[in-house]
C-alpha cells in the first residue's frame, strides 16, 4: 500500500520553485509527469557563470585582437585594455539589469574579471554605476585582488631588475 503511493505520487505533476540571484522566488511553468517529475523539474538550462565568462572572454578578443594586428599594439596593453573594457561592461550590464527579471552577472565572474586584470575598470565601475560598493562581503575580496595584484607587480619589478 504504501509503495503504491510512493508510485502515485511520482507521477504527480510538479512546478520547479528556485530562488533568483536577487532573492526573490520564482516558478518556472514547468510539469512533469512521471517518476523523473522530481529530479528533472529543477534542471537549469545553462549556467550564467559559463555564459558571462564566455561573452568576457568574446569581448577581450574582439578588442585586443584588432589592437595588437591592425594597430601594432603591444600584446599585453591591448590584452589590458580590453580586460578592462569587457569588465566595465559587465559591470554596466549587471546593473542595468539588477532587480529586474534577467539574469544578473555572478559575482564570481566580476571577481574573475577583476583578478585578470580588469581591476581598474572595476573600481571605476563601481563609482560610476553605484554598483556592488555597499556591499561588504563583495569589497573585501575585492581589495583582497587589489592587494594581491599590487604585491604581483612589486614582486615583478623587485626580481626583475637586477
């Protein structure tokens, strides 16, 4: 008896609940039915970390590419150039669409972008766009990237000129 409800209700339709990146609840207008109802309502398409890391990444090629084979600029300030341009924008995208219904830029790829260099462009997006500057758990790893980078470049320049 009791396996034969467990069996109906796996059958029954489910409607996957998920909490978005801003805290509200949503419902996806999704039903199963069957006994993969449970584990399959839940399934995410794709995951925003890959897609935000992959349009950086598309928007560092399209910039330094050009810089460094059209204009002859040299690889590492076209690459800094457009690490800074690609985290600016996310920055600029991400609050664009802040309390809004799209997805917003994991904070992980805005940590990525700044620790690949797009440090600068970070702290003058945080300025411009009044964007991720209130909260604390978010600046502390990003100073905690500054610090890291200032004591990569002191490193570099101490070992490298003897």
């Amino acid at each position: 008896m009791v396996s034969r409800l467990l069996r109906a209700r796996d059958t029954l339709p489910t409607l996957a609940i998920r909490r978005r990146t801003h805290g509200a609840i949503a419902a996806r207008h999704q039903i199963r039915w069957g006994p993969m109802a449970k584990s399959s309502a839940v399934h995410r398409s794709s995951s925003p970390y890959w897609t935000f890391s992959l349009v950086a990444v598309a928007i560092v090629l399209v910039i330094a590419l050009p810089l460094v084979f059209w204009l002859g600029l040299w690889w590492l300030w076209a690459y800094l150039i457009a690490i800074n341009v690609a985290t600016f924008a996310l920055y600029g995208y991400d609050k664009a669409v802040a309390g809004g219904e799209q997805t917003r830029v994991p904070e992980r790829v805005l940590h990525l972008a700044e620790l690949l260099g797009g440090t600068p462009a970070a702290f003058v997006g945080q300025r411009v766009f009044h964007h991720k500057t209130q909260k604390s758990s978010f600046q502390v790893k990003f100073w905690l990237i500054v610090v890291v980078q200032v004591l990569a470049v002191l490193a570099i320049w101490w070992f490298g000129r003897g």
